[in-house]
C-alpha cells in the first residue's frame, strides 16, 4: 500500500454532494491554496439520473438545465389540480452534464486531484486517513457521501419508508405531450391501498418521461412497475403506439435515521449519507446547494462545517409526516390531495424548501388536520 500526498480536504464521492462542494469551493479564492483531493470508485461518465428542482428565477445551473415547466398537474381519484408554477419553475438537469461540467471546470483547477478507486474505510484519527484498495491518503478534514451500513442494519428505531420508481422514456411518432406541463402527482392509478403515484415529465410533444413511484416500507419487483407504467400508458395517457427510449430507476431514503450524527469533527457526511435528502419528498437538488453554502461560509470562519446544517422544526414535521406514511400507508392520496388543494403552490414549495414561516406552517398543518396526524403527533413526541 502506498503513502500518498497529505491533503486539507478530502471529498469521497463525485455525486451531488460532492461535487457541489467540490465546485464550490473552486470557485472561492479562500480555497486556492488548499488542496483537494475527489475519491470516486467511478468515472461519472454514465448518465445514471435526472435531477429535477422547483426554483424562483435563474439559478446556478441555467446552463446544463436541460428542461422547464411552468404548469403542473395534479391527479387524485377525486379531483384534477392545474397548477401555475409561477414565480417558480420546474426544472429538470441531466446528471451527465452536471458531472461533465464540474469535472472540466475541476480538471483546471492546479489544487484539486481526481482519485479513482473504491473507498474501504476512514479511520477516525485526528487527521482522517482514507483507506482505498490501492492507497491511503490523510486529509485535515474529509467530507464523505458514503452511506453508514447503520442505516441498512438498524430497522426498529426509525421510520424507513423508501422511495422507489422505474420510468420510461417514450416516443411517440405523433404529438401527444404538452411541454409546458408536468404531472407532479397522479393517483388515478394505483397499486391496491398504497402511496403509489405515476410521474410525467415530458420533454418535447412527443416523448416524456413515465415513472411510477411507491413511497412504501418495502420494494416490489422490476416486473410490477413495468406492469403499472405500461397500464397508465395505455388507460390514461391512451397512447397505444410508443418506442421506449430509455429507462430509469432508483431507490431514495424516507427516514427520519440521524445521517447527520455520523458526522465527527474531522468528518463530515454529506448527500444522502449526511441526511440531506429530505425525509418527506426525497428532493435533495436545492437542499445540497443550501447546505454547500453553509459549510463553506463555516470552513471561511473556521467553525465545524456540520454546525447549522439543519432545521430542528423542519425535522420534527418531517418525522410526523413519515409516521403517517409508515403507519397508515393508505393516507398518501389524502395528503397530498390536502397539500395541493388546500395551499397555494408558492406555500407549499416554501414549506418544502424550508424557508416557511410559522403563520405558513400553521395554515399547512390545519389543511392536513386529522386523526391520523394527532396520533401521529402524540407517538413522535
Ligand atoms: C434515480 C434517482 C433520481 C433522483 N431524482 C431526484 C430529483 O429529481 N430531484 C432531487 O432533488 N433528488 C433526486 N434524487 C435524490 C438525490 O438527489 C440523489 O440521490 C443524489 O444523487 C444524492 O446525492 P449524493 O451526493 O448523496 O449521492 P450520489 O449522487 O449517488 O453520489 C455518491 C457518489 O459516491 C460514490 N461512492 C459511493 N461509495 C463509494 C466508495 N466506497 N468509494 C468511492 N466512491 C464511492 C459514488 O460512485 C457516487 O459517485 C434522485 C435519486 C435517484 C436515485
């Protein structure tokens, strides 16, 4: 095993997290003289997702967005919502550009060094040393996206509903899409009583993205989604001829499992192994951009890079939510139904964003007012 070069920070994994970090400390003068080092067991060379994002204005990432919305939609078994996103937009960025555009403007930088190889451990010493199948490197302090097997073994202590989907990209030879509008929920199809909702973006008038999702305990077979996707094609979409382009699956934590205590002083998860990825959506776009803010204004003042990461509040409603998810299955139609109809889309996206305020929060909660959430309430105090 070879000794390697001594870093300030290490960041292990070129994912969300991690490039965001990594992009934005290149583009702060106070980092130029601090040496980076990216561990990736991958080239970030697949386009693995999609990333989409509710956003005021023009953001960041205008220049790899790959697609806008302006409308929504909104299906339950009882009534139809037609959203006006406005002031926001949906947006949509495919992972590759954003992985090819941090890697070019990384790849100039002199202080950041590209490491492929598979992270084995960190050892907790004063100066985390990072152990790969080839090498270990030291770092003052690392930042790793790496999830705690914990959260794979612990099961009794903490809500785990799972995000999971399989989409399709379809064509069709005929227009039958509106760009302009997405459908951010539709419960007309559903597997039996669970929280299951397809999700269409489409990306021109002839091809779209049809994905159906479960947020459930547990998982079901490739098999099961193909048979719901296929079906809402057909009966609601009422296409009958189609090529499917391309497919895209995934698996997103619902929990309310403590990442974030993972953290030490001289390392700092990040991602999805950090908690960021919010407990109640499974967005995590805009979250990883606040929370990149937040460490790099707490590395400038040298305080912990972890301190102020999260919301106390936030986290609570979260877990309220998730226990009715996780308890009472069945009742997703109803809540999201209740978000929807009952609060503006401007309320909502500020709730989700977690830049509400209490007089918003309250008018939220009362739209949601029910026995299931009292009881959930009482058993989350
Ligand atoms: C299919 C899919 C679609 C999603 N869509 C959205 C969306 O539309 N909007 C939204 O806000 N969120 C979305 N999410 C949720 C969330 O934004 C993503 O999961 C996001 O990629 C999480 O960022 P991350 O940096 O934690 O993990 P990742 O982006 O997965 O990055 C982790 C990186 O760590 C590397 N790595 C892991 N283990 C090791 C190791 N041992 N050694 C070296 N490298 C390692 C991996 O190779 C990877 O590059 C989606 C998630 C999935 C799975």
């Amino acid at each position: 095993m070879a000794h390697s070069k001594q870093y300030d920070y290490i960041i292990i994994g070129n994912g969300l997290a991690g490039f965001q970090l990594a992009l934005a400390l290149s583009k702060d003068s106070f980092f130029n003289d601090k040496q980076i080092a990216l561990i990736d067991k991958s080239h970030k060379t697949q386009n693995d997702k999609t990333w989409s994002f509710w956003e005021k204005g023009n953001g960041k990432w205008e220049s790899i967005v790959s697609k806008t919305w302006s409308k929504a939609l909104f299906f339950s078994s009882k009534m139809e919502l037609n959203i006006e996103l406005a002031p926001y937009k949906y947006k949509t960025i495919q992972a590759l550009d954003f992985y090819t555009k941090v890697t070019h403007v990384l790849k100039e930088k002199t202080n950041f060094d590209f490491i492929v190889e598979d992270v084995l451990t960190v050892e907790k010493t004063k100066h985390p040393k990072v152990i790969t199948t080839n090498n270990f490197y030291n770092a003052k302090h690392v930042f790793d996206s790496r999830i705690t097997e914990d959260y794979f073994s612990e099961s009794d202590n903490f809500t785990k509903i799972i995000q999971h989907f399989k989409g399709w990209i379809i064509e069709t030879k005929v227009p039958v899409f509106s760009p302009d509008q997405f459908t951010m929920m539709d419960y007309r199809l559903k597997d039996g009583d669970k929280t299951t909702f397809t999700y269409v973006l489409p990306l021109s008038s002839t091809k779209a993205l049809v994905e159906f999702t479960y947020f459930t305990p547990t998982l079901v077979n490739e098999a099961t989604y193909d048979s719901y996707i296929k079906k809402y094609i057909s009966s609601i979409l009422k296409i009958d001829t189609y090529t499917i382009v391309e497919t895209e699956s995934g698996i997103i934590p619902m929990t309310n499992f403590p990442f974030e205590t993972y953290s030490t002083k001289n390392i700092t998860k990040i991602g999805t192994a950090g908690g960021w990825v919010k407990g109640s959506t499974g967005y995590s776009f805009k979250h990883s951009e606040k929370k990149v803010a937040i460490i790099i204004t707490n590395l400038k003042n040298n305080n912990n890079p972890s301190k102020n990461l999260f919301k106390r509040k936030y986290k609570f409603y979260d877990k309220i939510f998730l226990k009715v998810l996780n308890d009472e299955n069945e009742k997703g139609e109803w809540i999201f139904e209740q978000f929807y109809s009952k609060n503006s889309i401007e309320a909502m996206f500020k709730f989700l964003d977690e830049e509400s305020s209490l007089i918003e929060e309250l008018k939220i909660m009362k739209s949601l007012l029910s026995l299931a959430f009292i009881k959930a309430f009482f058993k989350t105090l």
